[in-house]
C-alpha cells in the first residue's frame, strides 16, 4: 500500500444479497424481452447468468471467455483475445443479454458487446455491480446494473478464494 492511502475496501456479500440484486435487475429486463440469446462471460457472468435465465425465460444461452493480456507496454489499452466466443450465426438477429457479475475497468462488457454488435445481434449489457470510479469509459456503462459500488465485491460463490487484495489500494483498473 501507498502511503497516505486506505486499504481498498471489501464488501463480502451472501446469498440473500445476490437475490436482492436479482430482484433489482428482473423488472428492468422484463420490460426488453423477450431476448433471443445470452451471452454469460466466463467466469463472473455464469452464476448471475443462471440466476436470471429461468425467470426471463432465455433458452439459448451462450459462453464468452476474454482475456486482457496483462503486457506492460500496452497497460490498460491491450487487445482482447477470445479465447472463447459463440458463432456469429448463433447471434445474428437475436436481442442478447450479456451479462457478467461486475463493470470494473469495463473493457470485457465492452469487447463482448462489440463483438455481439459486429455478429449482427443486438446487445444489452447487464451486471450485479457497477463500479464508476474504476471504468476506463466515461460515457458508456452497463446498461442494466443492480448496484453502483466503490468497494471490491466477493461473492459468495468467490469465499474459499479468499480476500484478495486486502490491505492493498490502488485506484487504477486491474488490467486483467
């Protein structure tokens, strides 16, 4: 840590938590279906995903895996590979949710979005938190969002990982 700095905050959420969350996100998206697709991104995006499927009735849902290099030069503005990603046939003409479990930096909601766009699908990006203070984006953000946050989020399917970087603060996006 730096000095004169605080500890990056920590909230560890529960069960119950995600739910509420849930709860926030359903009557937003119910207003846009029926969706012909989701897209989860992998691995934050599968658990929320799932939560929201069944009451949206969404039936062709979809994986996308995205890595940043973490290349010193390049830094915050690295290329996306795909190391996963659905056919574009399986998008083409199809409202698709994309959903994951949190906007920090922004850039894998963004990439997948574009990459839906360029399918030729229509793409809505929705997560559990939205984090404004660490996106690289000032005039994009997640379409739908349960909840704005400042604090690094555990989720509950996350706690046997531990609490990663507690103690550390560093206000600059992770690049990965």
């Amino acid at each position: 840590m730096k000095p004169n700095q605080q500890p990056m905050r920590h909230k560890v959420l529960t069960w119950a938590d995600v739910d509420k969350l849930i709860d926030n996100l359903l009557p937003q998206l119910q207003v846009l279906r029926p969706f012909g697709a989701m897209v989860m991104i992998t691995r934050g995006g599968v658990i929320p995903g799932g939560l929201l499927a069944e009451p949206l009735n969404i039936t062709h849902m979809l994986t996308a895996a995205v890595n940043f290099p973490a290349v010193e030069e390049s830094g915050l503005m690295a290329f996306p590979s795909f190391l996963q990603f659905p056919d574009s046939e399986l998008l083409a003409g199809r409202k698709t949710l994309i959903v994951d479990d949190v906007w920090g930096s922004g850039r894998t909601s963004t990439s997948v979005k574009e990459r839906v766009l360029a399918a030729g699908g229509t793409a809505f990006t929705c997560v559990l938190h939205y984090n404004p203070y660490r996106s690289l984006f000032t005039k994009v953000k997640p379409d739908y969002y349960g909840e704005v946050t400042d604090a690094y989020i555990v989720y509950p399917w996350e706690v046997d990982r531990g609490m990663y970087r507690v103690g550390e603060f560093d206000p600059t996006p992770e690049i990965n």
